[in-house]
C-alpha cells in the first residue's frame, strides 16, 4: 500500500522525537557502558542518575533535539517558509531559560550559544554563525525537508540557509544540514531509504558551498565511507565502527554520517534504527533523532509500533507534532524563503 505525503511528513518529526527520547538516557555516555548497561535500547527509559545531562528525565521524554525542531517548524509555518533569525535567536533563548528555571542540564549546543551571545552583542546576524559546525542545525531541520520540495536542490539549501544560517553559516554546519533536510525531502515524495540515502550526500555536496569556510572532513564524501564502512557487517559490528572510526561526538562531520550508516544498516525498519543509534554512545540522542526522522519519513508512521507512539505522547502530552507536520506539509511547494512583506499572493518555492 502506498505511504501518503502525509505518513511520510509525520513520520520524519515522530521519528525524530522517538530517536531523540530514546537516547535521551544514554546521551553523552561511552558505548561500553551503554552496551553493558542497555545492550541494544528496545523501549524507553529513564535518564540514570550517573548521566549529568539527563539526570532526573522520565523516560520517554524529548531533549533539545526536538524541542528545537518544534521551535523551527513552528517559525516556518508562521512566516510560510521563511524564518527571522533575529525571532528565532528569541526562541531559542527564551527556550533554554525555560529549561534552566526546571532544573535542566539540557541546554543550547556550543555553535548555538555562542551565535546567540554574539547577537547580543550587536553582531549582525549574517555573522553570529560563522564559527557554528556542530550538529544543532542538522539535528532541527526536518521542518524544513517537510516544508520545501527536494528539487531543485539548490532551493532546498537556500532555504536551509536561510533558515539555520543565524547558528550554523559554515559549510560543515550547512553542508550536514542540507544533508538531512533533503533526505527527509524526497523521502516526503515517496523516495527509498537508499534513494534518500543518495539524496542525502548530492544534499551536502550542494550545502557545502555556503557559509563560511571551516575546515573538516567532506561530509558528502564521509557519509559516502560510512555506508560503506558498515556494509554487510553485523548489528554489533557496526555499532562498533561507527563509535570508534566514523564518531558519535557533537562534530557535524560525525553525527550525521553516523545517522546515514545506521539508516542503511537496517533500512527496512525505522523503530530498530532509532534503537541501534540510541545504543551507540556519545552525541546518540542527536544520531538517533537524525536517523529517526529520516527513516521515518521513508516508512511513514505505520513504521513506528502504536505502542512506542503512545508512549512518546504520554511521556511529551505538550507536542503536538503530528499537527506541525501537516501544516509544514501545506506549505509545500508554496513556501517562501523571503519575509511575507517581502511578496504578495501565492507564494512560490
């Protein structure tokens, strides 16, 4: 049976809470002790004690992963594709005092907070970004592969661009965001998790030629290895490689092609995905959220058991993420990456 636009679009954000919510636990932690602790995460579970980060979280809970996506799909739909990096700076900031008042650990990644200290500081915000390669703009930006069709790929970046540039405005931060947002972009028009898979390495090919300049490894040309790393190896194995060679850490260079490698080691299973990237260690919760919403906008949310949906809700009864996908899903192919004052009438891709 044929998987809706719609699936697909809810898939990609319950995909990527149900990856982020299952990593929340084991976030930051080394692979061993998760491996000895959890073995491979088959349900969700609370934040242990002895994790700093996460310390005190009810199991089932989303991190910054998805709250910052929410942040963004939200701004999307109200300006109708294009987002105020000055509201969104707001956003963020208002977020984290939020989670500061509850007691949180769980606060702004690095390129994020210094971008937003720059803007504090009178810096345009054209350049706050210009040091951010970290993984917070690839880890948020399923909104946008929802929101803007996949082709041209040139469009989508843009409005990648557009949208994380007041963060991450280099060509790493760029480079692993493009990736993502066009995954998830021609998986909403019916695409394979091996033709989102291709999609995502013509995406960072394309998103590495914005931003400012910040050295690192390709990472088209990673995601590429890193497929190819774990082909044909075992679950273990390739859990294995990816911690140790490929890298789970807050690297732009490492979490997403980590998320790829994962996708294509069990394509035909989003929920196993999201679990396998949980299991991983390191930065797992931003893989998994990654992977997640990728391979959940491939499969759809009949990928996902009822289940662990519920319990995703039970646990978050504030998210309403099914509903941000179908209102990023009406902007498509009418979204705009230029302010609504900037156009009148239909707006156009």
């Amino acid at each position: 049976m044929a998987i809706s636009a719609q699936s697909r679009a809810r898939g990609a954000l319950l995909g990527l809470a149900i990856g982020d919510a299952l990593g929340m636990p084991t976030q930051y932690m080394p692979r061993a002790i998760v491996a000895k602790r959890y073995g491979i995460l088959d349900r969700f579970e609370p934040a242990p004690e002895d994790n700093p980060i996460s310390r005190g979280m009810k199991a089932g809970c989303v991190t910054d992963d998805t709250d910052q996506a929410v942040i963004l799909g939200e701004l999307l739909v109200e300006g109708g594709g294009y987002v105020d990096p000055r509201r969104f700076a707001d956003e963020l900031l208002a977020w984290e005092t939020r989670m500061i008042a509850a007691g949180s650990a769980d606060l702004l990644g690095p390129s994020t907070r210094k971008a937003l200290t720059l803007i504090a500081d009178g810096m345009p915000t054209d350049e706050t970004g210009k040091t951010g390669a970290t993984n917070g703009a690839a880890m948020r930006v399923a909104p946008v592969g929802i929101a803007f069709p996949a082709r041209p790929v040139e469009g989508l970046v843009d409005a990648v661009f557009q949208s994380g540039h007041v963060t991450h405005n280099t060509t790493i931060g760029l480079a692993g965001a493009s990736a993502v947002a066009a995954a998830v972009s021609v998986a909403i028009d019916g695409a394979s998790v091996s033709e989102a898979l291709q999609a995502a390495i013509e995406g960072a090919q394309h998103g590495a030629r914005r931003g400012y300049y910040f050295a690192g490894g390709d990472i088209a040309a990673r995601i590429g290895w890193a497929i190819g790393l774990v082909r044909g190896k075992t679950q273990s194995e390739a859990l294995d490689l990816i911690y140790d060679i490929v890298g789970t850490g807050v690297a732009t260079q490492e979490a997403v092609p980590a998320a790829m490698a994962i996708l294509s080691l069990v394509p035909e299973d989003p929920w196993l995905v999201c679990r396998l990237a949980a299991s991983l260690g390191g930065d797992c919760d931003t893989v998994a959220a990654i992977a997640g919403a990728v391979a959940g906008a491939c499969h759809g949310i009949e990928g996902f058991p009822p289940a662990v949906i519920a319990d995703l809700k039970t646990a978050n009864p504030s998210l309403d993420l099914e509903g941000l996908a179908d209102r990023l899903l009406s902007l498509r192919g009418k979204a705009s990456i230029l302010p609504p004052s900037a156009h009148t009438g239909v707006r156009s891709a």
